[in-house]
C-alpha cells in the first residue's frame, strides 16, 4: 500500500493524473457548442484540444483563423502567442488568453481587431464560468516585457450587454 501511494504521489507531482473537461461556448439561450477538451493535472497545469468539427478555416486580413460561424456573426479564435503558464492552480486568468476571440459579421470580408472577445472566468462548484468583456486586441499586437505573462489589463476590457453578442458565455464542465 505504501508504494501504491508513494507511486500515485509521484504521479501527481508530474501532472500525470489528468481530469478532462469538456468546453463549450454558449449563447444566451443556453445553446452550447462544444469547442475543446481540457485536460487539467492535479498541479492546475492544463493542456487544451481545440475541436476541429465547430470550426470552419477562414484567411481573414492576411491570417488564418478557425471560426465558428452563426447566423449573424462569425467567432473567430485568437491564439494567444506570448508565453503563459497554462496552470489554475492560482487563479482561471490563464484560461482567458487561450479563450481569445474577435468577431465579425457574417458578411463581412475582413475581420477588425477592435472586436476582441475577452472572457473572465470564475469557478462555481466544479463548473467553470466566462463571462465576455469586449476588448481591442491590438493591446496584443506587440509581445509584452520579458516576464509579463498578463498584460491584458482592467483598463483594457469593457463590460458587454450578454445579448448583443451571439456567445457570450465560456462554460467548461
């Protein structure tokens, strides 16, 4: 018994025991649209697995873009291309930069990078919850300093009207 705890300690420190979680973006009927797998250690380290199914290939502006497209309004993902830890041992703020999208409309040619979807997560029971903040994501058009791992700032996100926007909840469960 010693050595099976002994073994399962060692593989906790790695990260090797792994819960996996499902994430889905949701409109505000609560129509969800499963977007990616999560798998999260016992350390809050995390890997994430983008769907490839949700997503249609889009060359917006001079770049790739997966996008989800609705109705109305294209999501289209952001990666996020600086360094972050991927952990939410601390805090969920790492879950926002991997959750970055911009919108546009669905007729629209180009995309403007002024429609940033940014989302803030809070933790209710087991489940995960983020909210959208609009921001312009040209405050990521240039790396941050050396060291800076959340240059998003409060000052950088503006409170959005859920119903104005086609999905403006993250749920990951």
């Amino acid at each position: 018994m010693r050595y099976v705890l002994a073994a399962l300690a060692c593989l906790s420190a790695s990260g090797a025991l792994a819960e996996t979680r499902l994430v889905f973006l949701e409109d505000a009927q609560g129509t969800r649209i499963q977007i990616a797998a999560l798998e999260v250690g016992v350390d809050g380290g995390y890997e994430l697995s983008l769907k490839e199914g949700p997503f249609a290939d889009h060359f917006l502006s001079m770049r790739p873009f997966k996008c989800l497209e609705g109705p109305k309004k294209h999501w289209c993902h952001v990666p996020y291309p600086y360094e972050i830890k991927r952990n939410i041992a601390q805090d969920l703020t790492d879950l926002s930069y991997d959750f970055l999208f911009v919108w546009k409309d669905a007729n629209d040619y180009g995309i403007n990078m002024w429609n940033g979807v940014f989302y803030q997560f809070e933790q209710t029971g087991e489940t995960l919850t983020g909210t959208l903040y609009e921001m312009d994501m040209d405050t990521l058009s240039a790396p941050p300093p050396p060291g800076e791992l959340r240059p998003v700032k409060a000052s950088d996100l503006h409170e959005s009207d859920p119903d104005s926007h086609w999905l403006p909840r993250v749920v990951i469960e």
